[in-house]
C-alpha cells in the first residue's frame, strides 16, 4: 500500500495514494504544485548549497552535520510523488554508502563519537522512510537497497548496548521498514531504542536531558517537553512500537501525553513549541503569540503523532487536532507559489522583515525564505504535501471513513465515491458514490461544527417511484454514518455551519490575557498590515459580528476596532485598566493566516486586544 504508516492492527485501517486522488481544490492544487514546484526548487538550493555534491565527495564538506537529512526527505517527497528526478539522486547517494551500510557525509572516519548532536541514527532514519516510500510506491530498486543495507547496519551496531540518537525519527523509521518487509529485527531495534531513552541513555546538556526527552522513561513522562520535533518524532515512534507489539499501556502513555500538551501547551493554529532558545515546549499555559516559535516541521510531526493515534483509536479528536495544523501551520509553512517558506510561525509580527533573497540564517518568522541554512522545513513541507492523500480517508469492516473534507475520489474495494466541496470556504459537502458496494460512508463533522446537518439522498431503485423528500437529521461534532450498502447514484450532502467566530484565551495564558482571535470553518484569521495600511500596534477590536467578504474565492472578514487616542505619556501604565485606548473607529480587514505574507513585509496578529 502506497501509505507512510500501514499499521498491522488498529481500529482503522489506511487508505492510500493508490485509494484516494485529490481534485483541484484547496488541498489538491497545493498538491499539484508541490510535484511541480517545490520539489524542483529543494532539489535546485542542495545542488547550489553543496549538501548533494558532499555525496559525490567534493570538498571542503557543506551544510551542517545533519544536511545528508534533508537530501532523504526530498527522496521521500520524490517517492511519493513518483518523481522523475529521483533515480539520478538516488544513485548519487548509493554510491556514498560504505561496504557495511554506514552512509554519512559529515561523520564518516570518525563514526558515532557524538550521540547527542551527531544526528547519525536521525538521518538513517529518513533515509530509511525514503527507501519504504519507494518501495511502496514503485518497488525494490535502487534506493530501497541503500535504506535496507543502512538499517541492517543500524541493527548490527546497535541491538545490543544502551546507546540512542539525540534526535529521534528512527524509531518510526524502522516499525515502516518492518511493515514493509516483515523483517522482525527492525521492529525490535526500535523498540529497543524507545526504551532505552531517559535511563538516561545520553549525555546531560545545558538545555537539560528533556531536550532531546531523555530525562524520563517513555512510559513515565507526563507531557510533551523539549524541543518539540524530537518529542513529537519520537511519541510518533512509541506509538508506532506500541501498536505492532500489543503494548496498550505505552499507548495510552502517549495518549495521556499528547491530551495534555494539546489542553495546555498547543497554540491556536496548532502550532506547538514556545520557546526560540532550544525550539522547545514551554511550561504550561506558556504560549506567547509573539514570541511563539511553531516550527514548520513540529506541526509535520503533530499531524504525523495525530494521524497515528487516529488509526490506532479512531477517536475523531486527533482527526480534529490534524485538520486544524493543516490548515493553519503545513498551509501557512509554504507561500502561495510554492518557493519560499516560513520556519518559524509566530502569531504576532511587530515589526515587518527585512526580505532575503538567499540563505536565511536567523529564520525566526516574518517572511518566507526561499532557503535556510537549516532547511529541514522546505523539505519535510515537499515529503508531507506529496503523502497528504493518504492522510485523507481511511477504511474499516463497516466502511469508508473521510476525515478531511477536500475534493477527491476515494475507492475502497468495491465502493468508489467523489468528495465534491468548496471547503473551507463554504460548508457544502457533498459525497457521491460512483460505484456502490457494501460497506457504509463516515464523514467527520469537526468540533467546532454545532449545528451541522446530513441528508441521505439514496438513488432510486430500478421500476421504482421517485423518492419523497429525504429527511434531514442533525449531525453532532465526530463522526456521523450512512450505513451500507451503497449503491451507484446515492449521494450524501453535509452542510456545515461557517459562520465566523471569536475565541477567547484560557485566564491561564497570561500572555494572552485581554484579547481574542476570530476563526472560521477550521481556519484561523488574523489582521495583516503592509506598507501604508493602518499600523496593527494601537487598536482595540469590537466583539460583534465578523463581515464576509469574498475575494477571488477566498473569504476575507471585517470587524470592527478603535485605534488608540494616540499619545505618548511617557509611562506605559495607568490606573485604570486599558489605559488610553478608545479612539476613533475603523474597520479592521481579516485574512486567513495561512495566507499571510504573500504580499511582502507586513506587522501581523492573531490575537486582537478587545
């Protein structure tokens, strides 16, 4: 199956890219420019950066220690794209890799002398993804031969001793690398290596071991802390470990976690990590709108941990929590043309940024950048856009389950059906089955859809008389079915309520004390400011009904605000609360974040003081 996570058991099971083909629409057109531009454009910046020609042995090395990475996650995107570039640099990269399957550019010579900050067993890892997403895509070739020679390496070296990666992402590597090949070995090493992690396993630092999580046992730790992307790659691994050896109570470890950091330490976008210092989980309640880091590849590891829980569980809260990163993070990551990207996501921007037209070296959010010194987030942007499909719907005894409303076709045995929708602009769903079959249809109705409804309009039956009007029933937040079977012409339409909305901080987030944002469907809103349009840094906004408006199809909205009574009176404290503010109205323009800073330098802010 053509799936970065086939699971063996699960209450869901995967459909694939080979099930599920997005249409033009917001997910499919992003899609159908990843294969067509992004790619291309990674592909471009390594060979300009030196990180491939370090393959091909030319000196002195470029890139840092964990560059070779970010050449396995463009093989990955290449995979799943069938892109045709990919024999050529995959070759490029077999020919590097030593008799005994060691493969590293930076490290070779003086092997695994620095476990905490080598990234050796990271980048096996994503060269181990790299070569299942071939395999499952084309088959045995090449690139499948490196990633298996590599991972046998990994398990010679490492199956028995105490010793992990500073950076986690072989863990899920290896569980992929057994479900493709059966090979029990693979599933073991990763086992091993989860269970070794916070004995403690690697060196202290000044971050501290819950850096890289090795300040704790998997099974004892009460959250998600630390550098968000290790944590969030590696709870992917546990539960990954967790599924295919029937460990339930390590899955409900992770489970536990990630309740937690989403009810506490996940921002509004569902963005996760605060902390610019170390790209790191705050303390509780510690989500700053300005000062929020949210990297790109935190929220690719957010969606891969809730893709994982959703099939393990089928609870529709991961699905809730994937579609919300989506749409307001992996959206937001890439620019509208799909050759400048954020790293960073904060939620306020005071000051517009100053525009690169190469190497960002300090990518702390404001403006895309066509390239970083660190570029994990382009790259893991291209490998996730070209996989998305298989986020899309899954299967079960009872039927199709579609969790992300996009245009598509979606064909599971017998039962093929097209997904026809203008979502997330308008709350029309409408799901028609092409060719019928047995089992039922399951659509998620998100969280914040009270007052949804669904009709079952059934086709009409061979000599039969027309059908009355079909009866509309109310469809709650999770998971709403039309039983099977289904049979050619049926159709099902679910109207979601789109109305926009406001939404107010828990008292606990201090930061965010006084103000409020405003969302719409699953998206995310916030005012933007570039060149002569009034500043974002003196105004209060009105709570009352947001405006519609629709531009070229994407929604805008309008609210209400007063600016300042401007003034400086030399001391940013009063005696009253809200000091001097109460100025003259104006109308303050709202756009979805995943859309701003396609128009150039600009001040922004999701959350708006009231």
């Amino acid at each position: 199956m053509a799936d970065p996570v086939v699971p063996s058991s699960g209450v869901l099971s995967p459909l694939g890219l080979d099930a599920v083909r997005l249409s033009p629409g917001f997910w499919g057109d992003r899609v159908a420019l990843n294969r067509e531009v992004t790619i291309a454009h990674c592909q471009e910046w390594e060979e300009r950066e030196g990180w491939i020609g370090n393959f091909r042995g030319e000196r002195p090395r470029r890139g840092r220690e964990f560059s070779d990475s970010e050449i396995y996650k463009l093989l990955e995107a290449m995979a799943w794209a069938d892109h045709p570039g990919l024999p050529a640099l995959a070759e490029t990269v077999a020919r590097a890799q030593e008799g005994d399957g060691y493969l590293n550019t930076r490290w070779s010579g003086s092997r695994y002398t620095d476990f905490a900050w080598g990234h050796e067993l990271y980048c096996y890892g994503h060269l181990i993804q790299a070569g299942v997403a071939r395999l499952r895509v084309h088959g045995e070739d090449r690139l499948t031969e490196v990633a298996v020679r590599a991972a046998d390496h990994v398990c010679r070296r490492f199956m028995e001793g105490t010793e992990t990666c500073g950076h986690p992402v072989i863990e899920m590597a290896l569980v992929e690398l057994y479900r493709a090949t059966g090979t029990e070995r693979y599933l073991e090493m990763a086992r091993r290596f989860v269970e070794r992690r916070g004995l403690p396993a690697l060196a202290d630092i000044p971050f501290g071991r819950a850096y890289y999580q090795d300040d704790l046992p998997v099974r004892r730790a009460q959250v998600f802390r630390g550098h968000a992307v290790r944590a969030l790659y590696l709870a992917s691994g546990v539960v990954d470990v967790a599924v295919e050896t029937g460990d339930e109570e390590l899955l409900k470890a992770v489970e536990a976690q990630w309740e937690r950091t989403v009810a506490r330490r996940t921002h509004l976008t569902g963005g996760m990590g605060s902390r610019h210092a170390d790209e790191s989980f705050g303390e509780d309640y510690e989500l700053p709108p300005d000062r929020a880091y949210n990297e790109t590849c935190a929220s690719i590891a957010s969606i891969m941990l809730s893709h994982r829980l959703l099939l393990a569980t089928g609870d529709a809260r991961y699905a809730d929590l994937a579609e919300r990163t989506l749409y307001n993070m992996l959206a937001t990551g890439v620019a509208l043309d799909g050759r400048s990207f954020f790293y960073a996501n904060p939620l306020q921007v005071r000051v517009p940024a100053v525009p690169l037209e190469g190497v960002n070296h300090a990518p702390e959010g404001g403006l895309r950048s066509p390239w970083f010194d660190v570029s994990c987030c382009p790259n893991n942007i291209a490998r996730t856009m070209a996989s998305l499909p298989a986020y899309v719907a899954t299967s079960s005894a009872g039927g199709i389950q579609i969790h992300h409303l996009t245009p598509s076709e979606i064909r599971h045995g017998r039962l093929a059906v097209r997904v026809e929708t203008g979502y997330p602009w308008t709350g029309s769903v409408r799901v028609r089955v092409l060719e019928g079959g047995p089992g039922g249809i399951t659509l998620r109705v998100p969280a914040w859809a009270s007052g949804a409804t669904i009709v079952h309009v059934p086709a009409p039956a061979p000599g039969a008389p027309p059908p009355g009007d079909p009866a509309v029933r109310p469809a709650s937040p999770g998971y709403v079915s039309v039983e099977g079977p289904c049979r050619a012409g049926d159709e099902i339409r679910l109207e979601l309520p789109m109305a926009p909305r406001w939404t107010f901080p828990d008292r606990r987030i201090d930061a965010l004390r006084g103000s409020a944002a405003v969302e719409r469907g699953p998206l995310v809103y916030c005012a933007e400011s570039v060149a002569d349009e009034p500043p974002l840094g003196d105004l209060a906004a009105r709570v009352g009904p947001p405006v519609e408006r629709e531009m070229d199809g994407v929604v805008e909205l309008e609210v209400a605000a007063a600016l300042g009574s401007g003034g400086d009176g030399g001391w940013p404290y009063a005696p009253v609360a809200g000091g001097r503010a109460g100025g003259a109205d104006v109308t303050l323009r709202l756009v979805p974040y995943h859309r701003w800073g396609n128009r150039g330098p600009a001040t922004m802010r999701v959350w708006l003081p009231i």
